[in-house]
C-alpha cells in the first residue's frame, strides 16, 4: 500500500481539505479521491512529490494526469 496526498483547494488554489490515502496504485488513490465527500473546486492527489492526477471539484469531472 502507498500513501497517497488528497488535497481539495478553493477558487484561491488555497487548501480546504487534505487527508491521507491509502492505496494498491494511482487508479486505487483517484477512484478514493473522486468519491470523497468534499465540495472543492479542484483536487488534486501526490504520490511523495509527484502529481497524480488533478480533477474538478464533485461539480466536475474532467480529469487530468499522468
């Protein structure tokens, strides 16, 4: 298991949520990131110091990442 960084940001880009993810792979970490709970208007989900992905808040849907 990796443990992967969920950050949800507001129209600021300032950081409105962060919580860890435990995960097998990035398919795994942005599935648990697309079903959280959280109203944001982008997330984004790190793996160390490497972006994963980045997708529109639970208002979007387009996802954008490696």
């Amino acid at each position: 298991m990796t443990a992967y960084r969920l950050f949800c940001l507001d129209h600021s880009r300032k950081i409105t949520h962060a919580e860890l993810l435990e995960a097998m792979d990035d398919s795994e970490a942005i599935s648990l990131a697309q079903a959280a709970p959280f109203d944001a208007v982008t997330c984004e989900v790190w793996d160390v110091d490497h972006l994963v992905t980045r997708f529109e808040g639970r208002n979007g849907g387009a996802i954008h990442g490696r």
